[in-house]
C-alpha cells in the first residue's frame, strides 16, 4: 500500500533509468471466476492478519530483487499529524538485489477499527527518517464485488515528517481491485504518489491471492513503477 514504492524513493533503491527486458508473457489460464468475492473481508484480513510472503522478479533494469513482506497487527495508535486514535497495521519489507540485502522499512497503517477507512501511514525506512502521510478521504469496499472490479480506498496528503509542522509534499491515491492472472484471483491495494504538480512519482500495486469469501490466500504479486526512472518491476511469489 504505497509503503514500498515510497520507500523506494526514499532509500534510493533504483539509482538509474532502467533497460532492457524483464516483462511477463500474456496469460493462457483457465477464465476468470463470475462469483462474487467480499472485497471488504479481504481488506479488512489484510488490515488485521498476520501474514507474511516472499515475492522474486526481474526488473527491466535486468537486476533480480527479492523482496520479503510480512503484516501483523500492531498496538492501537495515534494517528501521527492528525491525532486520531486509530488500529494499526504494521508490514515490514526486506529487499535484497541479486542476493545482496540493500534495505529494509517497516510501514505502519493507521485505520478506524470500525469502518476500516484507512486515516494514515507512517514509513520508517531502517536507518532513516520516517515520513508521514494523513488520509483526506476515505471508503470502505463492498461486501460484494466480481473479478475486473475496483474501486477507492483513500486520498493522503504526503508529509515530509511527522510533525503538524511537516511540509506536504504531495498525494497518494489508494485503490482496491480484484484481477485474475495465471488461475489465480488476486485482491489488489493499489497507490499513485504524486508531486505537488501532480507528476506521477511511482505507482505500486500489491496483489494477495483471494477467496470469494474474502479469505486471502499464499500467493502474492507485486507491481512498482517509477516513471521517473524508468523503473518498472513485477515480483510474485
């Protein structure tokens, strides 16, 4: 959710325009399931669960990265800026490049216990400053929902700290989707970070493999881009 493309940025983890190839074949699965899935169960597994996955892929910069994700609750919070007293949600991320590990963060996600609107994050990248983003807007997804489906879950004001005092430094958009490739129904939480231009910075896209009852599953996908760069990586796992 936004947490590793904008640690990407923060930790300098892409340093040059990427080249080359590292894409992914059309898919030749089995059709897509026409049931309906419970999109808010899955977001709120996603919010509440202890769950951890491994994700590998090639970038177009032709590098290998592995990355390591794993979410469990944390304690209830104050949301950093805004005050609120909100659940959490704590999702840490190591990423290695060609068996090398070049940096680690922990993302905490704030949300109401209640409606399970998402009220802000907050990056700590390990051995940096941690950035602060407060949600402007946000929505709770349906309990019903069919493959090709999507809908909002936030709008954040980027922060450059976590102080009141702390400069915006631009938006995040967060999404939810349900999509299908290879056999395999994801729940997606999709993020846009942009500038205060409104020049798209990165985009990530973090995929849980998904149960029409909402129940989230092993398999896990992965997309970040920074068009910035270039930059463009699909891991799964």
């Amino acid at each position: 959710m936004r947490a590793l493309c904008r640690w990407v940025s923060m930790c300098g983890l892409v340093l040059l325009s990427a080249c080359g190839g590292g894409g992914d074949s059309g898919d030749s699965g089995p059709p897509p399931p026409t049931v309906d899935f419970d999109v808010q169960a899955a977001w709120g597994e996603f919010l509440t669960a202890s769950r951890s996955w491994s994700v590998t892929g090639i970038a177009n910069n032709l590098q290998r990265y592995d990355i390591d994700i794993a979410i469990a609750p944390g304690a209830a919070s104050v949301v950093p800026i805004s005050g609120a007293t909100a659940a959490r949600s704590d999702t840490t991320l190591q990423v290695h490049e060609n068996g090398t590990l070049i940096g680690n963060a922990l993302s905490e996600t704030f949300y109401d216990p209640g409606t399970l609107q998402l009220l802000g994050v907050r990056l700590t990248p390990s051995g940096g400053a941690s950035a602060c983003s407060v949600a402007t807007s946000a929505a709770t997804p349906p309990a019903a929902a069919k493959i090709g489906a999507s809908g909002a879950l936030a709008t954040l004001d980027e922060r450059s700290g976590c102080l009141t005092t702390s400069a915006s430094v631009g938006t995040s958009s967060v999404g939810w989707s349900l999509e299908f490739e290879g056999g395999i129904s994801y729940f997606c939480v999709n993020s846009t970070e942009r500038d205060l231009t409104g020049a798209v910075l990165a985009t990530e896209s973090d995929c849980i493999e998904a149960n029409p009852d909402g129940s989230l599953g092993a398999r896990a996908r992965l997309t970040i881009t920074q068009p910035g760069t270039g930059f463009a990586l699909t891991a799964r796992g």
